[in-house]
C-alpha cells in the first residue's frame, strides 16, 4: 500500500471524523471530508447519507480516493432514517469500494449481537451485516464509549461528574472507555494495513468500569474526592428525564439511557494487537492532549 494515501473521511466534520482527520492529516495523508455541504473542491466531496443510497453515487466520486473512512451515525432519527444511514448508505459505499477494489472501514459499536430491540441498535446490527456481504474486505471498527472533550456526551458526562450527588440508573451495563486519539489512530493504522482487510476490531481502553465508577474516575483525575451516588430504576429515570424535557433542562436523553443499558465492552487486545502499545487509561484522559 502507498505510503501516502488520499484518505475519504465520511462525516469527515463529526466528532469522530474530526480527530481522524487530524490524525491523518499529521501522518502526511491527503484528508478528503464528506460532508452534506462542500465548500473546498479540494478538500471536501458532498455526500448525504440520507440519500447516497446506491453503488452508482458513490463510484464517481472515489476515482482519485485509495481508501475510505465512514464515521457516520445517527442517534435521533426515524426508521426511515436509521435505514439509510446505518444499513443502505454504508452498504452502497462498501460495494462502490469492493467494485474499485479501495480500502473501506466502517465505524460500529460494540455489542450488536445482544443489542436491544429498538431501531437504532437493530440498524446498526443490519448495517454491519450489510456491509460485510457488500465487501469481504471492509474493516469494522467496533468502539466502546468515546472520550474527547469536543464531544457533546463527553461533557455532559464531565459536567455530572462535577456534582458531588451523582443520580444514576440503577441497571446500567459496563464500558470499555476509549480516548478518541486512541480511536482516531486505531482507525488510521488499519485503514493503511493489508493485513487489516475484512477485519473485525473491537476499541476499547485500558479498564472496564460502571457508568457510575467512570465519572468517579474523572472526578479524581481532577483531584476532586468521591461523589455519593445514588442509584434510581430506570423505569423511574426514563419518567423523570421526559419530565426534564418538558421543562426544557438539559440532561441525558432516553436514546442515551438505551446507550447506558447496553453493554460496551469487547476484546481488550485487540488494540495492542493492532498499535503495539496500551490504550489511555481514565486517569490519562484529561492529560492526553485534546
């Protein structure tokens, strides 16, 4: 594979597509970003995963590309929506990329396989499967819970942590929380790697942890003492946050309730496989630079 490769960032200006976009910028790639809006014909290729929906859109478009990252996902969205996106997009950019014989990764998530039965987790499970049939070649990257200050979950989280009561649904599943410049290089490495083609990689940090024991962690990484948590069913915390809606106060959503009673952790050698050296661990998270 060429040293120096014109890398297509799908979502290239999200939260994730962002740091990958540094990442590879920095290791001397040319970075491409697909966006809804393009306004550097260098720079940028227009796409919409709403409506890319086929191989004949994407094709075009990838003539001077070597190899493609898609770190699209929607959280809030229709059924309608959670289809294009997660499961017929991706697959019609998977098939452009087998047809052209380009390197394809795709961003997932953790757990699909004992996902819950709402259409988010369920479109991202077809999505993953739509892809691999689509190209036997494409990189999944399966990621646990992503730590960057830039990300709006991330702040909200750190802004919980600050309280010295920490109110917590009750049944939560354990995370893996991975730094997203662990993400971002994670992604570069296979994305340039032969040997990476057709497969699976779960990214996932240094610890397993509790919803409740990661924001303990972040409070002592800043030196702050242990919180009280108190832990509240979630049937009643699902009551309460459509409450906080209608008052309009900004809190966790219900999508990201779903998110919590999902279980987030994988194969925790799979990144030292692939980068030869330990994840951040959460006491390195607010060092690591931003």
């Amino acid at each position: 594979m060429k040293s120096h490769l014109n890398i297509l960032i799908v979502g290239g200006n999200g939260f994730i597509g962002r740091h990958i976009a540094t990442m590879c910028a920095a290791a001397g790639h040319k970075v491409i970003l697909g966006v809804r809006n393009a306004s550097d014909p260098d720079g940028t290729i227009e796409c919409d995963l709403l409506t890319d929906t086929n191989t004949a859109a994407w094709l075009s478009r990838l003539t001077n590309i070597d190899a493609i990252i898609n770190t699209v996902g929607l959280l809030h969205a229709n059924s309608a929506e959670f289809q294009a996106v997660h499961v017929n997009a991706p697959a019609a950019l998977a098939a452009a990329c087998a047809a052209l014989k380009k390197s394809f990764l795709h961003v997932s998530m953790l757990g699909l396989e004992n996902a819950a039965n709402t259409d988010y987790f369920q479109s991202k499970r077809r999505g993953e499967d739509a892809v691999r049939s689509a190209h036997s070649g494409a990189i999944i990257v399966r990621p646990s819970l992503v730590f960057g200050r830039d990300s709006p979950a991330t702040q909200l989280l750190l802004m919980q942590s600050y309280l010295p009561l920490l109110c917590l649904p009750s049944d939560t599943k354990s995370i893996a929380p991975i730094h997203v410049d662990d993400l971002a290089a994670l992604c570069l490495s296979l994305v340039s790697t032969v040997r990476a083609l057709g497969c699976d990689v779960d990214a996932v940090g240094a610890e397993e942890c509790t919803i409740a024991s990661y924001l303990q962690a972040l409070r002592q990484a800043r030196g702050r003492s242990r919180a009280t948590v108190i832990l509240v069913p979630n049937r009643w915390m699902r009551a309460g946050l459509a409450c906080a809606a209608f008052c309009g106060a900004r809190t966790i959503t219900p999508e990201a309730l779903d998110l919590m009673e999902h279980q987030h952790t994988g194969d925790k050698r799979a990144f030292t496989r692939w980068m030869r050296r330990q994840p951040a661990t959460i006491a390195e998270f607010q060092s690591v630079v931003q």
